[in-house]
C-alpha cells in the first residue's frame, strides 16, 4: 500500500511540473494557447494542482511576480515520499 502511495505521489510531482513548464510556454508565447488539444491539457493540469497550490499560495509571501508554491509543493511531496520510504 505505501508503494502504491509512494508511485502516486511521484506521479502527481510530474503533473506540478508539467503545470509549470506550461505556464512558462503560455506566458512565453511559444505554445498556442487556442488550440483545444493544450486547453483540455491545461484544464487538466489546473484541475489536478490548483487546489493544493492556491491553499499554498495564501500562506506564503508572494516574491516579486515569482510563484513559489510549485517548488514548496514539490519538496513537501519529496518529504512525504522520503517518510513512507
């Protein structure tokens, strides 16, 4: 059962970082945001971590246009990950 909650947990880091690095091409303009493939890609990864983040996001500062939630988020997983270990 924890490795089943270990592999899960991996998983879910991939789908914050995936999150992050379709923020960056969005806001980079290298990715078109109107084709409907990356919307239903976007929804998906906005439905999967926006409700951890944002409770994240209310109790950390916000540094000069900088989200640090994903990167707090990751390495709680890690240590959640390192306990069941």
């Amino acid at each position: 059962l924890l490795s089943i909650i270990n592999y899960i947990i991996g998983i879910y880091v991939w789908i914050v970082i995936a999150h992050v690095i379709m923020s960056w091409l969005i806001n980079f303009n290298i990715i078109n945001a109107n084709n409907n493939f990356i919307i239903m890609f976007l929804q998906f990864l906005y439905r999967a971590t926006e409700p951890v983040l944002s409770k994240i996001r209310r109790i950390l500062p916000f540094f000069e246009g900088i989200d640090l939630s994903p990167v707090v988020l990751i390495i709680f997983l890690w240590f959640v990950q390192e306990v069941i270990e």
